[in-house]
C-alpha cells in the first residue's frame, strides 16, 4: 500500500482525493500525535493557513475542525506563504501547524501540510503516525475540553513580514536594496501581499505582477513554474533582475536584466559563497539534492564549498542540515533554506538575500550567475505511468545503465518518481544540450512503454 504522505504533505485533487472529510479526519489524528506530550494543564494550540485556493477555504475550514474537536485550540491565520506559517508555529509557541496549500500545482488539486513545535516539517515516521490514527476509535473531550477557534485579524502576517525585513536591515531605517528596481511575480498566490510588501521595506522599488489573487488563478501560466511573464517584464521595466515564487512562496527562481533564468542552484551557489565570504557558511559547506546540477557542485569545488546530497525534497535537505549544524540548503526547483532565519524553504526571504548581495557586492545578478554555469540539462515528465515501478523494473533499469555508460564521466542520469505528481522524472545531464535531449527522450519512451498503467 502506498503511503498517504507524499514529499511535502497529502496532496491531490482537491474535493476527490483531499476531501473535507479526509482533511477532518487528518485534523484529529494530527493532534492526536503531535498534541500527546503537552504537559497537563496546558491546553495545545495550533496555527492554521492555507494559500489563495478556493478548495482552500473548505479545507482548512475542515482541519481546523478536527482539531478542536480533538480539544486544540486554534488560531486561523487566513491566507499566507507556507514559510510564515512555520516561522509563527515558532514565534506563536504553538504545538503544530497546519498549512493547507498543493504549492506548485495546478489550481484544482490541494494539499495539507504539517509541522511541529518550532515550525518543523514532520518525519516520516510521525507522518505514518498519522495516517495509522485515521480510522481508530478515540475518546472525544466534550463541553469545555474541546477547542476553540479564532481567526487572527492580520497581526502574525506583519509580524512575519518585519522579520523577513530584520533578515537584511540592521535597523528599522536601514533600506539595504535602496536604488534596486526588482520585478516580482507572486504567482496569484500567498506571497501577493508578504512579497512586495517586505521588499519595498528594505528598499527596493519593485515591479509586481500576478498579485491578485482570486482563488482560481493561482499558478496559471505565471510563477515560478512558468517564468516567461517574468523574463519579458524584467527587460520592459529596465529591472535589474526579477523573482518569481510558487503558489505558496516556499520557492524563489531568479530572472537576470537580459531576462535570463537563474534557477534554484545558482541562487544557492550565489548565496553560498556570499555566506563563505563573510564567514557565515558553517562548514563551508551547501546541502543540496541529487537533482542539482553537476556545474553547481563543480563550482563549489572550486571555491572551496563541500557539497553534500539528500534525496530530493526541502525537508531531506533541513534534516541534513539540522543533524550537522550547516547553515544553507536548497533545490534546483527554487526551495532556499538559510536556517539562520528560516526552518524550511522562504521564496520571499532568498530574494530578499540575493537582492542585498546583488547591492553588496556591486555586480549584476547575470555576473554572479556566471560564477556557477550549468552543464546542459533536459527533465521529462513521464506521466501516466506506474510510478511505483520505475526502480524496479528491468526493463527501464537497462536503459538507465546504457544511457550511463553513453555518456561517461561527462554527464548523469536520474530517474526518480515524483512525491507530489502521478509522474516519473527523467533527468539527463551532458556535454551538450542536444545530447542531454536526446538521451533523455530515449529513456523517458522506455519509461513510458515500460511502465504503461
């Protein structure tokens, strides 16, 4: 049986597969668990938010019921980035976190995510924890033992919002992106408000776009997953560079003045070896995931920053992170960890971190790009396969193998299902782009013969 935690949460076809019922269900089991070891006397608390998505309302409407009736008292803080939420599960002394959120996906699916106390992302032992709870029996409390709700009238997200600004300023006046121009997309979704909000605090004058919200335009055609508004803003607007974030800003890509992407791994070497130059990279070291470019590694090497792998997903990267005291982590895909400020990815605070090195350092963001090339890469999305089979089965494990040994030592091949999609991921990385699409159709046409549902 497949497990109902996926990479980053349950996710899925919202009011199909994530249903209000399932969401209720979760509620209860997830205070069951993660509420069982507050201290008598003390009544658990939980803070609940969700991203711009319609299903959003019900959902969250759903596990914040289920979380009373399992005697938490919850604070609803409306629509915000998944990050915030996790910041003030800490910064609010609550037990656990609920963000109700599908991120990246297309509008009709949703997603439920949780943390624990500090505003971690959960184990996935915890997480088994939880679905094993669904279907038991459990003693309900009743009259005043069940919980209450509230809705927070907008005071956590400011408080949010002046400590993603207290990352970059040293004091209340101190505006370190003055004389920037930042052209942002917000994707129509949770960071429309906290994005361009915290980076005119610190500064910037900056460019917004698809930051209106309507409960169904969230992703379409815009964000971080599709960038190509963003590239043609930057270079109308005579930006000096552009971000774009993700449904709910968990994810933060770049765009150059020359409308250039800068993917997750440049913005993590640009990061890591700002960190390095001011003494602030424990380690020397940058925690990224095997789907990172082999040319963010090599150029690690070459300033003296190890790199070390997880299996892919920002909370894999955080668990490295945490076992070893290393300060910086990320994805390709645009997850930035800087767990000075942040206990998982923060789309709104790297930009805010890449906009102060761009004005620290004096360069152009293509500059600093240019520091960490990529080596030519090609990602196919295989879908309708069985994905459960893709590391085992023979067939495509053989093409695997004759692809590796195609390329040598001057490429890689990773085939990977995906956590949060009904899809097999086929990456490819070679001395040339045509190479790298070439081996990469090959395989992703075994993988779709091989694994056909």
């Amino acid at each position: 049986m497949s497990r109902l935690f996926g990479t980053d949460g349950v996710r899925g076809l919202a009011n199909q597969d994530v249903t209000a019922e399932l969401a209720l269900a979760l509620g209860g089991a997830a205070a069951r668990v993660l509420a069982a070891e507050v201290g008598a006397g003390h009544r658990p608390r939980a803070v609940v938010g969700r991203d711009p998505r319609a299903s959003g309302e019900f959902l969250a409407g759903a596990v914040s019921a289920g979380l009373a009736a399992a005697g938490v008292d919850v604070l609803i803080l409306g629509v915000l980035p998944t990050p915030a939420l996790a910041y003030l599960v800490s910064e609010l002394d609550a037990d656990l976190g609920v963000m109700v959120s599908a991120s990246h996906n297309p509008m009709p699916d949703n997603g439920i995510k949780f943390f624990a106390r500090g505003g971690l992302k959960l184990d996935d032992d915890v997480e088994d924890a939880i679905a094993a709870r669904l279907d038991e029996p459990w003693d309900r409390p009743v009259g005043a033992d069940v919980g209450r709700i509230r809705v927070d009238a907008g005071a956590a997200v400011a408080q949010y919002v002046k400590h993603l600004t207290a990352s970059v300023s040293t004091t209340l006046e101190h505006r370190p992106l003055e004389g920037l121009r930042i052209a942002i997309d917000c994707a129509n979704g949770a960071a429309s408000e906290v994005g361009p909000e915290a980076l005119r605090a610190a500064g910037a004058d900056v460019v917004v776009m698809n930051a209106s919200p309507d409960g169904r335009n969230i992703n379409e055609k815009c964000g971080s997953t599709h960038p190509e508004q963003l590239q043609a803003v930057v270079v109308a607007s005579e930006a000096d560079f552009g971000v774009a974030f993700d449904g709910d800003a968990d994810r933060c890509i770049a765009v150059d003045h020359t409308g250039t992407i800068v993917d997750g791994d440049q913005v993590l070497g640009i990061l890591a070896s700002a960190l390095k130059a001011d003494g602030r990279l424990p380690g020397d070291t940058l925690v990224v995931t095997v789907m990172s470019n082999l040319g963010l590694l090599l150029a690690m090497r070459d300033v003296g920053i190890n790199t070390v792998q997880t299996a892919v997903g920002d909370r894999y990267v955080l668990e490295e992170m945490r076992a070893h005291g290393y300060g910086l982590g990320g994805e390709q895909s645009g997850h930035i960890i800087l767990a000075e400020h942040a206990t998982t990815g923060d789309g709104v605070l790297a930009a805010l971190h890449l906009a102060a090195w761009v004005k620290a350092s004096g360069r152009r963001l293509a500059d600093l790009a240019s520091d960490v090339p990529r080596l030519p890469q090609t990602l196919v999305n295989v879908k309708g396969v069985d994905k459960g089979r893709a590391t085992t089965d023979v067939g495509v494990q053989t093409a695997v193998a004759k692809a590796e040994a195609l390329l040598g030592g001057t490429g890689r091949v990773l085939l990977r299902s995906s956590g949060t999609e009904p899809l097999v991921r086929v990456m490819v990385e070679a001395g040339s782009q045509d190479q790298a699409e070439s081996v990469a159709a090959e395989l992703a046409e075994v993988v779709r013969e091989r694994l056909a549902l």
